[in-house]
C-alpha cells in the first residue's frame, strides 16, 4: 500500500520564491534589499524636505538604475555609495543623511531574517500538509506505539501522523507570533541615537513593509539585532529536534525483516555495494544527519552573541539565518512523507504478535467487576509472562488458561467470561473504545483531522497575507521611486 502527497500550489512572489537557494544563492538577496533601503531613504527624504526635487530626483534615478543593472554586487555600503557617485556625482552622500552603516545593518538583518522565517513558514506548511492528508488515509491503520524503545499500546498511523502535524503546528504558531516582533524597521535610528535631521522613521518603516518600529534606537541597532535573531534560531533548533524524532521514529522499523513502515522504490532508497540484498532508508540517515547540522548552526547566533557588549561587530551579521538549510530539511522531510509505504496487515500483525493490549484486561477488570486497577495490572503482567515463556501470543492464550492464573493469583474465578476476555484482546476494539479528548478512537480521529486541516489552511492564509503585505509594500516602493526620478529629466 502506497501513499504520496503532492505539495499545495502556492502563489510566486518576491517573498514566496519557489526555489529560495537558486532564488538567494550567494548572498543576492543583501544587496537588492541594501537597494530597497536607500530607495526608502530617498522618497522618505524628499517628502520630508530634507531632499528638493532637483536633487532627489537624480539620486531616485542613480539608484534604480545601479539596482536594474546588476552593478551592485555586496551589501558595503560605503561600496555601494561609492558606486552611485559614479553615476550621479558626489552628492550620492546625500542620500545617507541621518543614517549610519549601523542601522542600515540592523535593517538588513531583519528583512533578511523576516524573508527567512517566511520561506521557513511555507516549508513547514508544505510538509503539515503531507502528513495531514497521509492521515486522513489511515485512520484505521493499526500500527504499534512505542514507550522506552518497547511496544507499549496500539494506537492507528493516523494517530501518530497528528501527533507530528500538531507539533509541527505549534513550530507555525512561533513563527507567525515571532514575525511581528522580527518585522520592526531600525531604520533611521542612526549609530544609537537618531540624528538631527527631521527623519521620519515610521515612513521608512511603512515604505519598506515594516509593521512598526523599534522605537528605541539604542536598542534598534544594539539589543534589537540579537534576540530578533535568537527567537528564530531557537525556533529552528526546536523543528531541527522535531524532525529527527521522525526520523528515528521510521528508521527503527527498518530493524524488523519485515517492516511495516518503508519507502517505495525510488532514490530516497540505498542499496550496498556488497550485499545484494540490503535496502538502505539513505534518505532517512540524511534526513537525521542535516536535522543535527541544523540544530548545530543555530547554536552559532548564541556563541556570537555570548559574552559580547552591545555595539560589538560580533553579532552584527547582514544575513544572520539563512534558511536554505532549513528549507532544504523540510522539503527531504516532505519527500518522505510523500514516499512511505504502510503495510498494513504487517502493522497489525507486529501489534498482534506482542501483549500490547493486556492493559485492556486490567481495565474491563475495574469497569465490569470493581477490581482494583493494581490487582488487574498485576495479572495482566503474570499472563504475559506465561504468553511469552510459551512464545504464544496473547489471542492463543484460552479463556481457561487466563481463568486458571486468575484464581491462581487472587483465589477467586475470573470475572470476564470468554466473550469480554476476548474483547480485550482486540486491538482495533480497544483503540474504538476509547474515551479521551485527541484520543485515536475513529470520531476523535476525524475531529482532528478537522482541526489540523483547518489549522493547516489558515498558516497557509497568514503566509500569503503576509507576503501580499510585503509584495505591496516593494512595489508601492518602486512607483515612488521612479515618479522620484522622472523628475531628474
């Protein structure tokens, strides 16, 4: 039985880059946002006063004209400066009133971190999607849960799989409650203290898509630019956690000679080189190796910060998150829960060849005749002792036998008759039974499933808000700027 899932179709914008390596590969996206901020800087300065038409028009001009080119190739700012005098003469400096590398720093970090967390959002929300629509096929799939590396219950794959869509729903909900308090403009903030021209700083903010300021501009460019970038970095090293889980999850089936749980033929599989007969889960040993070097990345914004007065260079990285590593993870995490194969008679069988239902016994025991649940677990335990000594399992075990060690262990008859004892027995009957909240029982599996669909559709809604939000704000941004410099002509 196989099972794939295709990834949702999402809308292309600046923000929402379809291949977010090939579109930010070698540090590209630096200077086009360095671009952005002094096309802020220069319709900002114009409206204000601070700039006349005849001066800010050239400026608007030169500086859509050494982003339209490719001219400018690092995120230096005085290089940058240095290549617009060339083009427009010496008062390109002019563009730079009230500002400092400092805050133009700060304010690459943040569109960068803001472009990262978006990219991050959309992957995971693309892998959520897979392991929903994975579940809502298994909801009466049952599989073997694990506690102490032992089989411990039975529960369903659709259980299971929520439960990672659910934690992978709580990632989502950091990453929307840290963006606005990651999507706050330094600019204009200066080196720590403003400066004495009339810089309208929420303008800048608005212009560049910012959802407000960080007001202080002390804290803009010295305090702000830290723990902006730890609250993603920690958010990235929980999901880094996360997916190893899975990861090993799968792999330990890959211990039994028949697993339930493989891939289907396909290059996520390995095969050796002497032993014909091997099929490595390559892709899962990758999945689990660059889940640990993600977890090991995001500890270097800690380190950096660590010990280090404010004002430092340090911590001051342009980029400080690039998410191709992230982004990479989750879509080899979607692959493979687009390419698992349940087998599903050899789930039920690993379940039914283990005792992991005599917790049933020790229940009905309590439910139908009042015993104490200690005494009910306790021979619950002595019948699973006497199944496996016997290497029988426990639906070979007669209702006589269980009688006997009942009355062998409490003096008294079994008060089950045959009926009920073999109820307990049951593995899809117990998982139907039962009774909690989020519970694998078939009405509480279709209510979650409800749940994380409708959860799912709503990240995938803030995404795209967010990204239309940005997207509006560029191009508001670029018809500013050209209206700015058609008054150079």
């Amino acid at each position: 039985m196989s099972d794939t899932s295709s990834p949702p179709d999402h809308a292309s914008s600046a923000y929402q880059a379809k291949d977010v390596n090939e579109a930010f590969r070698g540090g590209a996206r630096v200077p086009a946002f360095l671009g952005q901020i002094n096309q802020a800087s220069v319709v900002m300065l114009a409206q204000a006063g601070v700039l006349d038409a005849a001066t800010a028009g050239p400026l608007a001009a030169g500086i859509l004209a050494l982003d339209s080119d490719g001219g400018q190739r690092t995120g230096d700012y005085l290089d940058y400066e240095k290549r617009l005098a060339d083009r427009v003469g010496p008062q390109a400096s002019l563009v730079h009133a009230g500002r400092s590398r400092q805050d133009i720093a700060s304010t690459l970090s943040r569109m960068n971190l803001r472009t990262d967390l978006l990219q991050v959002h959309a992957a995971l929300t693309r892998v959520r999607q897979a392991v929903v629509e994975l579940a809502g096929r298994h909801t009466d799939t049952v599989i073997p849960a694990y506690t102490h590396g032992v089989q411990a219950q039975p529960t369903t794959f659709a259980h299971y799989l929520l439960a990672l869509s659910s934690a992978l729903g709580r990632q989502l909900d950091r990453l929307a409650d840290a963006y606005p308090r990651i999507n706050l403009s330094p600019l204009g903030a200066a080196a720590l203290s403003g400066s004495s021209f009339p810089i309208d700083r929420p303008r800048l903010a608005e212009l560049l898509g910012f959802d407000g300021l960080v007001l202080n501009t002390y804290d803009a460019n010295h305090l702000g630019p830290v723990d902006s970038s730890l609250e993603l970095a920690g958010i990235l090293a929980s999901c880094a956690v996360q997916v190893s889980q899975f990861a090993q999850d799968v792999h330990s089936q890959y211990l039994a000679p028949l697993p339930w749980l493989t891939f289907k033929p396909s290059d996520l599989m390995g095969i050796s080189s002497l032993m014909p007969q091997k099929r490595n889960p390559a892709a899962l040993e990758q999945l689990r190796a660059q889940s640990a070097l993600l977890l090991a990345r995001m500890q270097a914004p800690y380190l950096l910060a660590h010990n280090v007065r404010t004002g430092m260079f340090d911590y001051r990285a342009y980029d400080p998150l690039p998410s191709q590593d992230s982004v990479a993870l989750f879509g080899l995490l979607e692959r493979i829960v687009g390419n698992l194969v349940v087998d599903v008679a050899q789930a039920r069988a690993e379940v039914d060849a283990d005792y992991s239902t005599v917790t049933e016994i020790a229940d009905m025991l309590m439910q139908q005749a009042g015993v104490p649940f200690r005494v009910g677990h306790h021979y619950a335990s002595v019948l699973t002792d006497f199944g496996r000594s016997r290497r029988i399992r426990l639906a070979d075990i007669t209702h006589a036998q269980a009688a006997a060690i009942y009355r062998e262990q409490t003096g008294e008859a079994l008060p089950l008759d045959a009926a009920q004892f073999g109820q307990c027995v049951d593995a899809l009957r117990m998982i139907r039974g039962r009774k909690a909240a989020g519970g694998p029982q078939p009405a509480e599996a279709a209510r979650l499933l409800d749940i994380e669909q409708a959860a799912t559709d709503a990240a995938r809604a803030w995404h795209a808000a967010a990204c239309r939000r940005l997207d509006e704000a560029r191009s508001g941004l670029d018809e500013r700027t050209r209206r700015l410099a058609a008054q150079a002509g």
